[in-house]
C-alpha cells in the first residue's frame, strides 16, 4: 500500500457538492493499494500512520504522533498512487489492486487506525471526490508498505 500522508490544520471531503466528512488538526492520507497488498499491508500502513511523528512539540521540533496531539486521521482513497508515468503520455495503472479487492483493505486500514486510538474519517470508495485541505508546514510524506520510497 501506498501512501502520500499531509499534516493538515483542517480538511474536507465532497461529493456531488455534498461534505461527506472534515476533520480539524491531524493527518490526511491518500491511500492507494496495490494488487499484491493484504490485510498485513493495511494494519502497517495504519501503524505507521498513526504513530507517524511529524507534529510539532513545545520546543517546535516534529516529535508527536496523532496519538499525542489527539488528531484525527483521514483517509482518501486514490488509486492512482499506483499509476506508472514512466513512459508515453497515458499512466499504465495495473499495479493498482481492483476495487473489490481495494474496498475491504482501504476499511481495514481505517479499523486498524481506530483500533489504535485515533478518530479516522474518510472519503466515498470509487468516488469522484473533490478533497480540500490546508496543509500545514508544508509537511508531506511518502509511504510504501514495500519501502520502494
């Protein structure tokens, strides 16, 4: 699974101009899985994310996770975090798992964050989504349960 992980102030989702969910402080993480990932992916990812220690203490250094700040994690699916754009014009997307393979691992992830503590929200699986956010550092991670990057 991958991941582009955004330390956020606040954040929404939309679709079809509805706000299917916000959060205020914490970690918004655009996840993609890919067609080798399993449940053992989705529970890392989800401990990594949670325990991810990218917000500031009181002396401004990034030492605090979301469980030390009290944040909230949201997850947006996207699959095209596994598309490859190394040749021609068109991104080739077959490293990124099928939906109905996609869909129970993106909620894994989001009960394995919950299960370690930590208030999740989400976007709508296979959803044109419209996601705004305000990105605080800016801070902005990659990760890769395979730690290709």
């Amino acid at each position: 699974m991958r991941a582009v992980a955004q330390r956020v102030s606040s954040a929404e989702v939309r679709v079809d101009a509805e706000r299917v969910s916000a959060m205020g402080e914490g970690l918004l993480a655009f996840v993609g899985v890919g067609h080798d990932d399993s449940a053992r992916q989705a529970d890392e990812l989800a401990r990594r994310l949670v325990q991810l220690r990218i917000f500031n203490d009181d002396a401004g250094r990034m030492n605090h996770s979301l469980l030390d700040i009290g944040g909230t994690l949201g997850v947006v699916s996207q699959f095209t975090l596994f598309g490859d754009a190394r040749q021609g014009r068109r991104p080739f997307f077959g490293d990124a798992a099928p939906a109905e393979q996609a869909a129970p691992l993106i909620e894994r992830l989001i009960a394995a964050a919950e299960g370690l503590g930590v208030r999740t929200v989400s976007g709508r699986f296979q959803a044109t989504m419209e996601v705004g956010l305000v990105n605080v550092g800016p801070v902005t991670l990659l990760l890769d349960t395979d730690k290709r990057f």
